[in-house]
C-alpha cells in the first residue's frame, strides 16, 4: 500500500524521539519518572469536528491543540503522543496535516512515539484520534473542587472561533489555529480550586464545573472578555475557545492574564446577569458534539 | 445525545478504576512507578479489520485482544488503557461491544481508564481505538535483535483464524475470541534475543523480524504447528493469528509451550523447506492491511 509506506516515511520525519522507533515495530517505549501521568485522547471526525474544505495543515494543528488543552487544564508538562491516522487516499492531505500536526508538536515539545494507520473504505469520513500524554503537577487540579466563595475566572477572550451568521468563523486564524494555555495551566495549577479548558462553550463548560463540584456558579455577561464585538451570549454559548476556565479562592490574584467573570456559592447550577439584572440561561448552552 | 449518555454509563459501569473518573473530566490519571512504559495503539475499522456482521461482542475483545498481543510481544504487563469509540447509532450494538471489551479488559486485568466518544456521520464505518500502556520487562526483546544462529520458535498454532474456500473463518472461535500470549510474553521476554507478534501471517512478521534485524532467517514448512490440517502456505500466509514469534540462542529452550520451526543466519530475507526441499516464497506472504 504505498499511500501508507509515503505517510510512514513522512510520519518517520517529523519523529526525532528515540521511542519513535516504535512505529516500526508496533510499540513505542516512554521512560518515566515515578509520578502521575495525565492521559488524554481525542478522536476528531470529518464533517463533525472540522469541515472538510478545512486546511489539512489546521486539522492537523486542532488535533494536536484539543489534546494540549486537555493537558492544559490540569496543569500537565507535555511528554510525548500517538496518532491513530486513516490514510485520506490524497497523499497531499496526509502530508498537510502532518505538517500542521508537527508545527504544533514542535511548538509544545510533545514528541510524537507512535500510533496506528489504517486504511478507510471508499468515501468514509476520516477519523484522526490523538492520543496525548503529559506529567502531572505536583497538585492536580479538578473540574469537581471548585469552593464556595472561589471566584471565576477565565484567560484569553471568547467566542473568536464562533461561525457567525455569514456560516464562517468570525475570527478565522482563531478557529483554524486554536493555542492552548499549556504555560497558564502550569502555572495556575498549585493555585486553581478547579479547572478546565472551554472546549463547547464557556456557559456550557462553566455549567459542568457547577455540577460536577456540587456548586452554584454565577456569571457576570458584563465582564466576560469577547474577541469581537457582538452579543454576549452569542459569544460565551460558542465552542472550541480553549481558554482555561478555573475558580481561585477569594483574595488570591491568577499569575497569568485572566479576567474574573463571576463567583461560586453553595447551592447548586448556573445564574447569569447583565448590568445587574438576572439573565435567563439560553437554551441551548453550548456545543454538544458526539 | 442519548446514545452519547446511555453509552458513557455502560463504559463507567466497566471501568472500577480510580482513573476511570477522568471519563468525565476529559483526562484521566494514572499513577506509575520509575522505569519504562509500553504504549501501543490499533484502530480497528469496520469492512477493514472486521466484518460488518461479526458479533460486535467479538469485536470489543479483538479490540483488546491486538493490543494485549502488542503489548505480549514485549513481555509487557497491562497497566491500563483508554478507548476512542465512535457511536454506532445502535445501542445494543454498543452494549454488546462493550461486554466483550470488558471481558477481555477482565482477564487481563487492564482497567478503561478514560479515552473519547464520538458521532459518526450516518452511514459512516465505525472506527474503533484502543490504546494500551503497559510496564516493560527489565529487558524488552525487540523485532531487531535477532542474532546469526539464534533458532525460531512460534507459540501455539497457526492458520485458525484464517478465511477458508467457503469465505468463512476456518475456526470461528478463534477468530472471534484470539488469545493474547500476554503471560507466555513475559516468560520469555528475558530470554528471546528477539519477539514479535504474528498479527498478518507467519510468513510475512518473519520476513519483517529478518528485516529488522538484519539477518536471514529459514523456515522449515513441515514443522510449523497447524491449527487445522490443510495446506501449509495457506495457514503460514494467514493473518489473526495473535501467537508470538521469536528467536533464541542455540540451546536455550522455551519456558513455554512453543515450536521450533527455523534458525537465523548471517545474509539477509526469508527462506523456505519442505522436505528439506528449498520452497520458493509465495507472492503475497500474508495480510497487508493499512
């Protein structure tokens, strides 16, 4: 099959780690300290992830990025990854996703070890899964341990790779090429009560830090740092952000650029307001894909 | 998505380990001692590596099974593993794939400790990952480093789960349920100069273990452990069939059930007997799947 001794050779090329040598030979070898790892793996489907006309050399970048921000929220140091790759039957589009994948492996030093490569029937969607693997933080921080009285905060802005009503991304560069907080994440790590990365939407994700730390969350619309101008709502209801979303205790001030957009009290769900009136949850919180 | 949820609860009801709680927190934990992790990763994709109406109880297990074999091949010992499952719209289907999973995650005792759950788009094949991490022996036999002189053993029999003229699996339990050497991988790892797992054909892993190791290796036909009677070259260009191929030094004997079936030399390439007759290679030496 020679789609898959091409892809092989250029896999080869981007893999300077010694355990790399495991792509021949069906297994990788990752020497490790005693500790806790952090493992993470997401699967990114054609036409459900990203859209088929998307840049090969972004797809590649994305599935990297999600994987990174997974790490992110918990504070992790990157230490290596394995790709499970369906050959695209175009050698150019296997190439430029490699090339979009590298760039981002490059840029977070997580050397890529091993994988899979299969080979899909006739007209069957891709599906890229990564599978990533980071050192844990002395102290690693939850989604479920956020505390009355923490406060709510956010890095970056929100909504820039929100499709707007044009059906495009309003921030392309944003949607296309999505940094996740790997520095924030580490350094808010031995701080943050809880944490994680908005990957739907930051009223859905923020509704999930609720439930899962057994908390009421309330967020301020007023304060909530957009990329664009446009509704608020529209914006915070927007997935693939992946900003890190964390509560601190009261008092103490993130080390990293964030915004404090709200609190935690005992109770339990999600309230909103805007210019200090109550705001009723949209119906739709965020992006629910499979 | 209902599917999403009724599934994501079957999955946590397998998964007792602490880690397990990551399934919902994007990432999982995992606790491990200094020294060397095996990872290893197979996607199994329907109408490729599976046959649309193979009962999806046997799927999970295969899907468990290939990366135990990995992991086998290097006397690994299962430490734990994450699966990227993509809903099949049938939750039966699902259930029942899951079962077979948590069998063989059961009696290999590798806990599910997180991974991914996507939608397809309809229509689209299944595409299954399972990525398994497991602890190295204090020497970990690769494919290469067979040495001149060194004998040929394989475990077990050979040919079970290849396809007959009827279009079937010759032994269907065998294709269905293959048996990871896992233990017998271990046994031997201390002392095999070189380990492999026979997942596309005896003939063809051969040729590969030759290859990295840069040797010639010959094969006696007529000694090679049949599972059926029936031609040889059938059985030897026969994939599935999850035994361990290996090689030690003249004299050292097998702690495992296994045969001798060829010797290592100096040169390069496979050669064959039968009779003591050379054998020319058949033209396709087994399965090459993407």
């Amino acid at each position: 099959m020679p789609d898959e001794f091409t892809f092989l050779t250029d896999l080869r090329a981007i893999t300077t780690h010694p355990a790399a040598a495991g792509l021949a030979d069906d297994t990788a070898q990752l020497e490790v300290a005693a500790g806790t790892l952090i493992l993470t793996s997401d699967t990114m489907v054609e036409s459900v992830h990203y859209r088929p006309h998307d840049p090969p050399g972004s797809v590649g970048w994305r599935l990297a990025a999600v994987n990174l921000s997974d790490l992110a929220a918990k504070g992790a140091t990157p230490l290596a990854c394995l790709l499970n790759y369906s050959l695209s039957g175009n050698a150019a589009w296997d190439r430029a996703f490699l090339d979009g994948l590298n760039q981002a492996l490059t840029a977070y030093a997580m050397p890529l070890i091993g994988g899979d490569t299969v080979a899909m029937p006739a007209g069957a969607p891709r599906s890229l899964t990564l599978t990533a693997i980071g050192t844990a933080p002395t102290k690693v921080p939850l989604r479920s341990c956020a505390q009355p009285g923490d406060t709510l905060w956010v890095t970056g802005t929100i909504g820039g790779a929100a499709f707007g009503a044009d059906g495009q991304p309003r921030d392309l560069a944003r949607y296309l090429h999505p940094v996740p907080r790997v520095a924030e994440g580490q350094a808010l790590a031995p701080l943050a009560t809880a944490m994680m990365d908005i990957s739907d939407g930051l009223l859905i994700d923020a509704q999930r830090l609720a439930a899962a730390s057994d908390i009421a969350i309330h967020i301020d619309l007023d304060v909530i740092p957009l990329a664009l101008p446009g509704p608020v709502l529209d914006a915070a209801c927007a997935g693939d952000d992946y900003e890190l979303l964390f509560t601190l205790p009261e008092g103490v001030t993130p080390p990293v650029a964030a915004t404090r957009i709200g609190t935690a009290s005992p109770g339990n769900g999600l309230t909103l307001t805007a210019n200090g009136t109550p705001v009723p949850l949209p119906a739709r919180l965020g992006y629910r894909h499979g």
